[in-house]
C-alpha cells in the first residue's frame, strides 16, 4: 500500500530543504520517491489578488507554471491572517 497524503503547503520559508509542492510532486511522478499523486496550486487566488483582467492573468500563470489546479481563497488566507467573515 503506498502511504497517502490528505494534503501540503509549501514552506518556500524553511531552510536548508527548500523543495516546493511542485519539486515533491514532479518526484513522484517521477518514481524517485514513493508518494501519492499531488496536486498543487503554485499561487493562491484572494479578495486582494485584483480585478477580474488580473485573476485571468493569475489563472494564465499558474497553468504556464505548472499549476495543477486554481486555489482560491473566498474570505482570504490564513497566511494573510484573515479575519473570519
């Protein structure tokens, strides 16, 4: 049985291991180590990412990135420190 993860955050913060979503995911379906299939969001999409030009743009990034799939935030993130609605 291959172990299963419910889900990650990247800590692009955390020294010396700087590996990314997309470095852990891109390893597995690589076969260099075991894992579950992932899906990552690279960006997040929130009430303070913009217009509506700028969030087609944001969605244009992340797919060009890599991006598996489009994360977006309704009342913020909680690395924003969002207050609850």
């Amino acid at each position: 049985m291959r172990p299963a993860i419910s889900r990650t955050r990247s800590r692009p913060d955390t020294r010396p291991f700087r590996a990314s979503a997309q470095d852990v995911r891109d390893a597995i379906n690589a076969g260099a180590i075991p894992g579950p299939r992932l899906l990552t969001s690279i960006h997040q999409i929130t009430e303070k990412s913009g217009a509506p030009a700028k969030l087609r743009e944001m969605v244009r990034q992340t797919k060009a990135e890599g991006g598996d799939v489009i994360k977006i935030f309704a009342t913020g993130s909680i690395r924003d420190r969002a207050s609850r609605p």
